[in-house]
C-alpha cells in the first residue's frame, strides 16, 4: 500500500530538550544548473539550529500549464537571471513564514501559495516557492533525526522505483536530427534498484562501443544521454536492443524500452510537424506510428505521444495501448490535480510524469500523487533538463514509493546525485 504525508511532529529531541520546530530565517542566493543558467537555492534555519537545502531546477521543452519560473529578462544571463526570485525568498518569503512551524508543510506551502496569490504562481515564482518548501522540510527533517524519505513519507516509505534511463537524446535535448527526445532503458527485471542500475550502466557503456564501431558521435545530450545523427526512431531502438544484448541481458524481459516523444513540441494548426525532419503527422498517423513502434521493440512506455490539449487523442491511444504500455502524462498534466481529474475522467493515459517544479510547492506535489494513486495511474517521477546536484529528488522518489525514476542516463554528477542517493537509501533499509 502506498502511503502520502506521514508529516505530524512538531517537535524534535535534541540534547535531551524539545525544541520547537519554528522557522528563524530563510536566505535564497543564485546558483547555476546543469546547463549553466541560472536557479534559485535557499538555506531555512530552524530555532533548534537545524538547517535544510533546496533549489528548483529548470526544463527546457515545458508545457504551458506549468507554474511561472520567476526569471528577470534583460541581459544578464540572456534573460534567465533570478534575482528578483531570489529577492522573493529573501524578503516577501522569508517574512511571511518566519516564525512558523516547520513540521506543518501543509500550512507553510499553504501561506506561499496565499502570498503569491496568483494561479500560476507568477508573481513570486514556483522557483523561489519550490526551493522554499524544499528547503524547510529538509530541515524540519534534520531536527527530528530523519532522513527526508522517512520525514515526508511516513513508516510505509521506502519502496524502491526502476529507473527510466534517458541513454538516447533528441528533440530539444540535443543538437541532432533526431525528434524524440527521448529513448530510455527501464531496467525491469532487476531484483533491486542497485541491480537495474548496473543493468542501466552496462547496457550504456555497450551502446556507447556501438556507436564508436559505427563512427557514430559519443558526445552527450542535456541528461547525459549520447546524440549521434541517426536515421531514424527505429534505428535508435534497434541501437538499444543491440546494447542490451551485447552487455549480456534480454530485452523485454531483463532490460525494456521507453521513449517520451515530447509531442506538444511538435504542434501545429496543420497538424504535428517533426522539428527536424519537418514531416507532417495526424494525430492518427502519430498513434499508429507509435503502435508500429510497439510491435517491434519491447516498449513498457510512451511518454507525451501527443499535444497538452490532446485529451482525446491520448484517452484514444490508451484504449488502444494502454493495457501493454503506459502512456505517460507529462505536458498534458504538468503535475496539476485539476488536469489530472480531467484526464482520469476521460481516460486519458494511464499513468503521470511527476516533476515538482511544474506546481512548485511540495504539498501539492504530494496532492497530484495522492491523486494518481486513487486514478490507478502509475507514479513516474522526473528530473528536468537543466538539474543541479541535489540529491532531493532520491529522497522524494523513495517517500511517494514512485514506480519509476527519470533522472537521464547513469552519467553527469546531476542525475547520478538521485541515483546514488536511492542506492544509500536501499543500503539503509536493508540495515
């Protein structure tokens, strides 16, 4: 059973005293990501002297419905800077919530949300929010002696995801004539997480020896992920069976298939016209292309398959397929409970890409998941593009038990920081 919150003390024993959770001071300061744009990091400080980090990271194909990155414009930074998120934190934050109990998520995302008071979160931003609340419940954690996993979700946290290796980049990933984004490996049949991640290595290390016997480029994409030139979606699959087999494993069984194509990317009034190849789709000959794709290759998921708007056509492919493969909602319900219940109504897609910066504050995060839970959607949470080495997002995947992990390839310190970070925690509950 999967089990949300689990957030209910508000004490901590510390030297033999209580000490009252309350907030002292919250201080934000600019950092860079991943691909060296700027982001928002924030240190909170509790009265008992414990501390706790956050930061938000950035996507680079985002959907419209995602809360507002709080971003200056101007020149600094081609327009990225965050200073006035920062400011947000420093100033309008941090007197808003000083003082408040840092055991009660719910109240202090609640007061954000009020403070910011618009829909989308643009007037402070969901970057400030987000490394905000991730910032106080880490420390709210630190000062009741718990690991973040345990904090946030409770006794029955603790159940490892698979991880959904981006090991192929196209799209806006990568400068290549590739138009999915994505083409991941989903290490299944491992017995644990640690072992789906040797899977997950071995099978990368074989593709990147295939693709030197090719001549091919090993140069790698946003999320560590390799970004040759290539013919086509087919051959970028038939690359990865040939990589799972040459580092000794079975596809389909040992080691599967995913791809997120990223879609909404490709949206126009003629229909869905492929960036780099240019070509024209229907929605029709879209889903029939992927159903193609599944009758060839071992795909376990299909992520983005159409537009944000699309509910149809996805409540369409899951009639089709979505008894063998999740079809995955990232752009389509940006981590929304409302989009969700419109989606769950309609039978649109059967299982949620959850990325926390898209609402911006943890408890709603918890919320969406909450939802997915009741829905029976599957439970797949993601990095984004442009990440920083925290290891939060390990934690947060071992709180909500998520069935899936997206954090790029087994490669680039920012994704493997989530993964190494599951690999302590599995040591840990192991004892």
């Amino acid at each position: 059973m999967h089990k949300i919150g689990g957030i209910c003390g508000i004490m901590s024993e510390k030297g033999g005293e209580k000490a009252m959770m309350r907030i002292q001071s919250l201080r934000a300061w600019r950092i860079l990501d991943s691909r060296g744009n700027p982001t928002v990091a924030c240190k909170a400080m509790l009265e008992c002297g414990a501390t706790g980090y956050g930061d938000a990271p950035a996507g680079a194909s985002t959907g419209s419905h995602e809360a507002h990155e709080n971003r200056d414009g101007g020149e600094a930074f081609g327009g990225k800077d965050v200073l006035n998120a920062v400011r947000a934190v420093n100033i309008e934050i941090a007197d808003a919530l000083t003082g408040m109990d840092a055991a009660n998520q719910r109240a202090i995302d609640a007061a954000m949300i009020a403070l910011d008071g618009t829909e989308d979160k643009s007037r402070l931003g969901a970057n400030a929010m987000l490394a905000a609340s991730i910032a106080i419940a880490s420390a709210a954690a630190n000062a009741a002696g718990m690991p973040v996993y345990r904090w946030l979700g409770g006794a029955m946290a603790g159940e490892m995801p698979c991880p959904m290796m981006n090991v192929l980049n196209g799209g806006r990933h990568a400068d290549n004539n590739i138009d999915i984004q994505e083409f991941m490996l989903v290490p299944s049949g491992a017995d644990d997480f640690a072992g789906a991640m040797r899977m997950g290595a071995e099978c990368y290390r074989a593709l990147k020896t295939l693709l030197l016997e090719k001549g091919l480029s090993t140069g790698v994409g946003d999320e560590g992920g390799f970004a040759p030139n290539l013919e086509s979606a087919e051959q970028a699959l038939e690359l990865l069976v040939r990589a799972i087999e040459r580092a000794g494993w079975v596809p389909g069984e040992d080691v599967s298939l995913a791809i997120d194509a990223a879609a909404n990317e490709w949206r126009t009034p003629a229909g869905y016209r492929m960036l780099k190849s240019g070509q024209i789709r229907t929605r029709e000959a879209l889903i029939d292309e992927y159903a193609f794709l599944a009758s060839r290759f071992p795909l376990v998921s299909i992520e983005d398959p159409l537009g944000e708007e699309d509910f149809d056509g996805f409540r369409e492919m899951t009639d089709r397929m979505g008894d063998e493969i999740m079809i995955v909602g990232d752009d389509l319900f940006t981590t929304s409970a409302e989009r969700l219940l419109q989606g769950a109504a309609l039978g649109a897609g059967n299982a949620i890409l959850i990325k926390p910066n898209q609402v911006g504050t943890i408890t709603e995060t918890l919320e969406t998941v909450a939802l997915a839970r009741r829905a029976g959607y599957a439970v797949v949470l993601s990095h984004r593009s442009g990440d920083t080495e925290s290891s939060f997002l390990g934690d947060f995947a071992a709180a909500i038990n998520a069935d899936y992990l997206k954090c790029g390839a087994p490669a680039r310190s920012e994704r493997l920081a989530k993964y190494n970070r599951l690999l302590a925690i599995e040591d840990e509950l192991r004892g």
